[in-house]
C-alpha cells in the first residue's frame, strides 16, 4: 500500500501520481487528493487501486459500484472538466497543436441515459463482468439504463432463460419498445421457451446470436416477433436492432449529429458528402439537406441495411448506403469519419489526404488515437478548426470528440 499524491486525471479515468520509481496510474482517485493505493509494481508506468482516501477533493461524491462505471465518484460538473483535460492534453502532447478545446458538451441526463446493455445470465441473477478479471458482479441495480430496461428485467423470469449465456437488452427512450437477444449454443428451436418468457416480458422482438470473441459476429437469428425499433436521434427516428451497433445514448448523439449537420461548410449545391464507417447513417442522414449527395460506406451489411431503409421512411432520396471503404470518397467535397477505437487506417488517412474535399468533420472516441490522425493532417495541410468534446457516458471516463478540419 503506498501513499500518493494525485496530479490530475489522464485518459481512462485513473488519477496520475509519481513516486521515486516513476509515474503511478491510480483508479477512483482525483487531483489534489492524497490517497493509499494498491500498485500493482512492474516496469514503466504502473497501475493502483484507491483503497482509503487520506484527503479528499471538494469533487469527491459517493461512488456506485458496478464494472460499467467507472467515473462517479467525482460530482458531474468535475467530470465534463476532466474529460475535456484529457482532451487538451491529447491534443497537446500528440498531435502537437496548441489549439483551444471547448468546453465539453453534458449529457441531457447524467443517470438513466443508456438505451442498451449485455448481461451474463447467473440463475435467477444478471451480472456484469469485472474490468480486470473474469469474476461476474451481480446487477441489483443498473442506474445507467433508461426506465424501459428497469421496468423490462424486472419482469423476467430468468428461470426460462435457460441455456443462453447472456442477455442482450435494447430500448427506446422514445416509445418505450425493448428488443432482447439472446446469446447461447445451439439451435433456435433450443430457445423457444426462453423467447416467449422475453415475449411475455414485454419484448418486441428476440434474437439469438452465438456466443463470438467479436460481439455478433457469427450472426444472428430472429426469434420472434420485429428485428428493429425507433428511437429519435437528434432530427430523425431512426431503426435500431439488439443486435447491431447504434449509440445508446441517442440524447447525447442526437446532439452531435445535429451539430454535425449545423456546423457544414456552406457549399455549393453540387456538393457531395461521404460518411465513411458510416454504419446506419445516423451521421450521414443529417447531412442530406446540405448536400445534393451523401454516400454513407461501411463494411457491415445489417447497417447499411438498416440505414437504407431508413432513408426510404424519410424520402431521404439523395442518401446512399454502400459496402466500401476509403477508396470511395475520392470526389467528396466534405469527409465525415467515425472510426473505431484504434482511429483511422493508413489507407483511409491517404483516401482522405488524396480526396477532393476541402473540409473534414472527425469524430472519435478516443482522444488519442484522434489526436495522432489530427496531427498527421495538419501535417499534410489542413486546418484544425474546432475540437469538441461530447460527454455520451456520464459517470465513466469516455469521451466523445467533435472536431472540423479544411484546407
């Protein structure tokens, strides 16, 4: 157990102390706390566990407990500072640009805010998997899921939910409707008593997807019942599934997106946007009155699919949805990106670099990876206009970022 001084909080959430050995990375911990931690010791940076807080900061607020949660012991206004430091920071230290970051854009709500959620199924019990380890943590409680969700598990009988593994739950903020999947081994017919227990309960439809390393990747089977529902992101009610990826907060996204279609660039009506990782659209879609094209690209079919249909319940006739990639956007004149934790690939970065488009909107979730393409751009000529950060996940250390280049 060592006796630490925290600094101020870096990416992740962990609180940054130092000792004679080096740089400690310290969970549950805020700056200008002292706190005794347990460090885990090895070579370079290493990481601890807040066990007794010595002293404590003015933003210090009672914690809940549970592995989706990992920021709220420090009061709501502290966390949208902190989030927007480590934004500054990234920035700063990786991209080497001295730009302002704005403030960080709240969350509508800061509790009950998620629209989905997975469980590991433990009898009668659901549980979340630890961050570090295997062990499941029973759910009593969940207060980051939307009154939809309570209100659904709380009607169902986990006892009929035998043999699936896991359970995948997705509701709409908007019409109350709740999707279930089920993740387990064998054939559909094997789950039929445990879809009608999830009908009972109130769900819309029921899926089964098999257990894989990378979430649904070996597809998916409809149940019961509707494969989608609508939930209202920012201009439009979109389609989600259980199954298939869409924000779950549509509050917080609805926002960006809304500001995404805001903040074009006035160009000339010929113009033409390309929305690459562009999944469902959600993006793309709110571009479609700026633009007399938009050319949403992905690589996951149930997407596109999605999103094409979409667009069709929105006469939303001047937005397509194409299985490509990078290579695609070559006569775009505005580049929208989204892309995955790890940032942008090479051949996308040199798709974007050797484009037509004189304006490119970047939205990451991870201010790191973010940081480096930024700063690779403004290395090859573009313009760091503005960077925003959007709090999607109140109460743990994720940041959304907003932010326009041109050239």
């Amino acid at each position: 157990m060592l006796e630490l001084n925290i600094e101020k909080i870096v990416a992740g959430g962990y609180g940054l102390a130092r000792d004679a050995q080096g740089v400690i990375l310290v969970a549950g911990a805020l700056p200008g706390e002292t706190v005794l931690a347990d460090v885990k010791e090895g070579k370079g940076v290493r990481r601890g566990v807040t066990r007794d807080v010595l002293s404590a900061s003015r933003e210090r607020v009672e914690a809940a407990r549970l592995p989706t949660i990992n920021f709220s012991h420090a009061r709501y206004e502290a966390q949208l500072r902190f989030k927007r430091d480590v934004v500054q920071e990234a920035l700063s230290r990786i991209a080497k640009l001295d730009g302002e970051v704005a403030q960080t854009v709240p969350s509508p709500r800061e509790w009950a805010y998620r629209g989905g959620a997975q469980y590991l199924i433990r009898g009668e019990r659901l549980a979340y998997r630890e961050r570090q380890g295997h062990t499941p943590v029973t759910v009593e409680h969940d207060p980051l899921v939307i009154e939809a969700i309570v209100a659904f598990l709380e009607r169902v009988d986990l006892w009929r939910l035998d043999g699936a593994r896991e359970l995948v739950v997705r509701a709409s903020l908007q019409t109350g409707e709740v999707l279930a999947a089920l993740i387990g081994e064998g054939a559909p017919r094997a789950f039929r008593r445990a879809a009608e227990a999830l009908l009972d309960a109130g769900a819309s439809g029921v899926s089964l997807a098999p257990p894989a390393e990378r979430r649904f990747s070996r597809g998916e089977t409809l149940l019961a019942g509707e494969p989608t529902i609508l939930e209202r992101y920012g201009d439009y009610d979109l389609s989600v599934s259980a199954t298939g990826f869409a924000q779950v907060n549509p509050l917080a996204a609805g926002e960006l997106y809304r500001a995404v279609g805001a903040q074009a660039p006035e160009l000339p009506v010929t113009a033409e946007a390309v929305d690459l990782y562009g999944g469902a659209g959600g993006l793309g879609l709110h571009l479609a009155r700026r633009f007399s094209r938009v050319t949403v690209l992905d690589v996951a079919p149930e997407a596109l699919r999605r999103g094409e249909r979409d667009a069709q319940r929105l006469a939303l006739s001047n937005v397509r949805f194409v299985q490509g990639n990078a290579s695609e956007a070559q006569g775009a004149d505005l580049i929208v990106v989204d892309p995955p934790r790890s940032g942008l690939e090479a051949a996308a970065r040199y798709a974007v670099q050797h484009s037509r488009a004189s304006h490119l909107v970047y939205v990451s979730c991870d201010p790191a990876t973010w940081a480096r393409d930024v700063g690779e751009f403004t290395r090859q000529g573009w313009i760091l206009r503005s960077a925003t950060p959007y709090d999607f996940y109140p109460q743990t250390s994720h940041v959304e970022v907003l932010s326009l280049l041109e050239r």
